[in-house]
C-alpha cells in the first residue's frame, strides 16, 4: 500500500512543489515586503485558528475510518464527523468576526485575517473527504483534489494581487480554490452518513483521540510561526516578508517531499497495525525510514548548497539577500520537522496515546519561544533561523525518547550511514563547480549533486535502492518481452 500510494501521489505531490515554488517566484514580486509579511502573518493566525478547532476531526477521519468493518459503523462514522464539522463551522465563524473587530490591528492586516480565517470552515470540509480518500486507499481521488485545489488557489491568488489585494491575495486563492471543489466530492460524502445520528460516544473517542493532535498542531504553528510574530514586534513587517520568503523556499522544498510521502506512508501504517500487528508494521515502518532518509538527506543538502542561485532566480530582489542567508537554515529545520512529524510521531497516533504527542511537541516549542526572544534582538533574522534548527533538533530527540515509551519506531542506521555518505560526497562536489551565477549556476549545482549522489547511492545500495532498480529493470524487460 506505501508504494502504491508513492507512486499515486507523485503527481500530486509534482503540482503542489510547482505550485509552492510559482507561489513564491510570483508574490515576492507582485507583493511588496510589507504585504509579504502581512501575508505570512495572516497565514499564521489562520493555521492556527484551523488546527485549534477543526483538525481533531480531521485526525479522526484519517485514524479510525480503517477500523471501522460495518456498514451502520461508517454510517455514523460519516454523520458524526460532517454534522459536527458543520455545527463548529456556525459558531466559529461569528466568534471569530468578533474577535477579528476587537483586535487592534491596521486595516490591511485585519482583512487578511478576515479571509484567511473565514475561509477555514470551507478547507476542514475538503479536508475530512481528502483524509477519507487517503485512509481507503483512493489515490487518484485524494490526488485530483489536491492538484485543483493547489493550481485553483495560485491562479485565484494571482489574479486578485494583480487587482491590488495586496497581503490578502494569497489567501483569497486559498479560501475559494476548495470552495469550487466542493460540489463535486461533498454529496458523496454526505450521502456515506445518511440515516445515521451523531454517535457521542464516538465523538467522546474522536475528541479524547484528535485533540492531542490538534494541540500539538498548534504547537507546531506555534513553532513555526512565533519567529515571524517577533521579528515584526522587533523589527518590521518587511523584515517578515524577507523572512518568510527563504522560509517558505527552503521549507517548501522539503515539506513537498515529506508532505508526499506521509500522504503514502500513514495510511500503510494504520493498515499494517490494524490487519497484520507489530510484526508486519516494524516491517513497513523500517521500509518508510529508509525512504525518508533516501530521498530526505541529500533534498536538504541540495537546498542548502544552491542557496545563493537558488534565491536569485526564485525570489525578488528586494528580499533575495536576506532569504539566501537563512536557507540553509531552514533546509535543516524542514529535515528535523519532516522526520519528526511525518516518521516519528506515528508512534502516538498508532499507539492512541496522542496525549503525549502534545508532551512531545510542547519542548520545540517552549524551546522556539526562549530561543527567539534571546537571539532576535541581538542577531535580527538570522537569530530566528538559528532559533528554529535549533528547536525542531530539540522536537526531534524529545519525540524519539517518548514516543518509545508507546511505540518503538525502528531507525535504519544503516541506510542513514550510507545516505550520509552518499550526501557528503554531493556536498563536496557542488561547492567545487564554477560561479556563473543565475538559473545556469543553479541548474549545473543540482544537476552535478544529484548525479554524484545517485552514483553513490547506488554504489553503496542506500536503502536498498540497487536491489530497487534492479526489479524495475527486470519488469520493465519482462514488459517489453510480452508486448
């Protein structure tokens, strides 16, 4: 099931990096460094204000629908999931308003927040069906919703920066993008509870499970965006913008392949424990490692040695300097925060002890909270760079040493000695190329370290990748054979 979804999602996953990647090319063009930096803090308070009251559903969604064997169980499974995501939906939304009226802010910020948070409602309903395609095992459903919804929200974002929407734009595209899917996939959806009451007990069991998970959700936000708050409470909102921009390059790169594989690997998970025990899912829990460090390693590496042309080709000039400098920063932050939350929070959620997945998440982000009002006054944005490796390092070994204490995750320390090889044979060949500057410079620095590492990779069969390549070759002979 992991490497059909791999493959299934591939192409998904292809449109969401292009996606990521416009995303950020165009708006630190379009965009001005402040409305950049209001963007991103819109952005945050956004996330955050999802992931605190819609996200233990959505978890729900995603863990339970695999246990469920009747067809009266998935009835009331459905019902009680969409009718209470519904009834959340029309007291989070005049709540919020309020709120959004009495926080003292400027005119441009405020209507930020009011688009990125009123269009929350709309993205938990495209959620809860795209965690239920997920768990079933419909790829290509999940995969078509997510390249709509991802190539809906940029064009719908671009459009409207062009119009002058300033700050609010992108997150116009990301509040009517799901909304033009849900025609299409919420009546099938709604239809799977029909008949069915909302079950409270369940509830009681979705609530107690999902809201660990949705507070250690907002702790990742928190994690992830108490930087920005701080830079604009010590700095400015263009020091934001600028923040933001080699932010979201170097992570987006890294989240596009985590985001990827966790979409594949945690449903395999899930299927493994329910149907064939802790056997059969230290098998595929082995098998995910070694893929992660595979594809993961070198991906940030890569990030981090074309930092300079890679900025100067994807960013606008007004924020290239700053961005290039905290890149490589941030490559390492996304590495930690992909293994830790894709790979090594599994342990909680198999487990059903997501209580302590919250213990594990509160020390990255007690720990970005110190960091960032120590360094940023001192070393400006730079200090929030450091601050955040520093942190998701500290969220990954307290996520190791509890998450045993559930479930033991197993570490392939052999694949990660030999991708580490494989990575620091890349990282001594790209800084050796020539400086030619621009798109050139950037496509010989990537080009050179994949190949090098491809090479050794292969030499030293990384994760098996050797014996890999070689079944391939062997079926797409037998293939071509029968044709």
């Amino acid at each position: 099931m992991f490497w059909r979804g791999v493959w299934g999602y591939l192409p998904a996953n292809i449109v969401q990096g292009v996606v990521g990647f416009l995303a950020i090319v165009i708006f630190t063009r379009v965009l001005s460094p402040a409305d950049f930096g209001r963007y991103a803090l819109a952005f945050s308070v956004m996330t955050l204000a999802h992931v605190a009251v819609f996200s233990w559903l959505e978890a729900a969604m995603a863990r339970f629908w695999a246990a469920e064997q009747t067809a009266e169980g998935l009835a009331r499974h459905f019902a009680s999931l969409y009718r209470t995501a519904f009834r959340l939906g029309l007291v989070f939304l005049p709540v919020a308003a309020v709120l959004i009226a009495l926080w003292p802010m400027d005119m441009a910020f405020r209507i930020a927040v009011a688009v990125g948070v009123g269009g929350i409602p709309v993205r938990c309903f495209a959620k809860l069906a795209m965690e239920r395609f997920r768990a079933a095992g419909e790829v290509g459903r999940a995969a078509r919703i997510d390249m709509i919804t991802a190539i809906g929200g940029l064009a719908i974002g671009v459009a409207v920066a062009l119009a002058g929407a300033g700050g609010s734009a992108p997150l116009i595209g990301l509040m009517l993008a799901p909304l033009l899917t849900l025609p299409f996939i919420l009546p099938d959806e709604l239809k799977q509870g029909r008949g069915a009451r909302v079950d409270r007990t369940r509830l009681r069991t979705y609530a107690v499970y999902g809201y660990p998970i949705a507070a250690s959700l907002a702790l990742a936000v928190v994690l992830s965006s108490t930087d920005r708050f701080l830079l604009a409470a010590f700095m400015n909102e263009a020091a934001v913008g600028a923040y933001h921009a080699g932010y979201s390059l170097a992570n987006r790169t890294l989240d596009v392949l985590f985001i990827w594989l966790g979409a594949a690997g945690t449903p395999a998970l899930v299927m493994a424990l329910e149907r064939g025990g802790g056997e059969r899912l230290q098998t595929a829990a082995r098998e995910q490692a070694s893929t992660f460090l595979l594809i993961g390693l070198p991906a940030a590496a890569g990030v981090a040695l074309v930092a300079g042309p890679l900025t100067e080709v994807m960013i606008g000039e007004d924020l290239r300097r700053v961005a290039a400098s905290i890149t490589p920063w941030i490559a390492l932050s996304a590495l930690l925060s992909g293994l830790t939350t894709y790979y090594f929070h599994q342990a909680f959620t198999l487990g059903r002890r997501t209580g302590l997945l919250l213990a594990a998440m509160a020390v990255p982000a007690l720990a970005n909270i110190v960091l960032n009002l120590l360094l940023i006054p001192g070393h400006g944005v730079m200090g929030a760079a450091w601050s955040t490796a520093i942190s998701f390092g500290l969220g990954l070994i307290a996520s190791i040493a509890i998450g045993r204490r559930v479930l033991v995750m197993p570490v392939p320390w052999e694949t990660l000695a030999r991708c580490g090889l494989a990575t620091a044979a890349m990282a001594l060949a790209v800084p050796a190329l020539p400086r030619l500057g621009g798109l050139v410079e950037l496509m010989l620095q990537a080009t050179v370290g994949a190949l090098v590492y491809a090479v050794v990779a292969l030499t030293l069969n990384a994760a098996g990748v050797r014996d890999v390549a070689g079944r391939l070759l062997a079926t797409a002979r037998t293939r071509r054979a029968l044709s």
